[in-house]
C-alpha cells in the first residue's frame, strides 16, 4: 500500500535537490535518512524532513509495517520562478531567476 507526502513551493533549486533524490530512490526508509543525516548538502535537510513526514503518514495506515518501507518513487517538478533584477553598467539591469521546487515522495512496503 502506498504512502505518499508532498512539499511544495521549497527555495531550493530543482537540479540541486535531484542530486539529493538521486541518492536515496530505491533505497530503505531507515537507509534513507542515514544517508541524508551524513549528507552535507542544504537540500538533504528538507528531503529529510519530508521523508519523516512519508513515515508518519504510514504509521496512521494499521496495515503497514514501517520497517520494511522503501521509497518507491521520488520526484522533484520546478514550480514558479521568482525573477529578481540586479543593476549592472550603463545603467543596464540583469534578471536573477531564483529557482523553486516541489518535490513528492511515494513509499511502498516491501514484499519479501
């Protein structure tokens, strides 16, 4: 049975917090957050908090056991981008794209 959690809107750019997903896709939920408690990235951070979230929402489910979750799918979409201007030479301004993302995770049980 799938859990699923969802955090949108996060300032953290979608390429930077792919690297973090890439890491833990497929892996086991405690394996998970070993992995990203020894990860020094700021995106590990929030896939953490969002991975305890997954798991909490499994333990309100009576019918899955919480030990042998494993992240099933893990995506992360670019939402809006925030544009910002910089002033440059010649009286000229540069645009600042300043990234947002919103990543979901799915957990499943594993069958053994």
């Amino acid at each position: 049975m799938e859990v699923k959690a969802k955090l949108k809107f996060v300032r953290v750019t979608p390429r930077k917090a792919q690297l973090i997903a890439d890491l833990i896709r497929g892996k086991g939920s405690e394996e998970a957050l070993n992995i990203l408690t020894f990860t020094k990235k700021a995106a590990a951070k929030i896939v953490i908090k969002l991975l305890k979230s997954a798991i909490a929402n499994a333990t309100q489910k009576k019918n899955i056991d919480v030990d042998r979750l494993y992240i099933k799918k893990i995506t992360v979409d670019q939402g809006p981008t925030m544009k910002r201007y910089q002033p440059r030479a010649l009286g000229r301004a540069t645009t600042i794209r300043k990234r947002i993302s919103h990543i979901t995770i799915v957990l499943d049980e594993r069958v053994s």
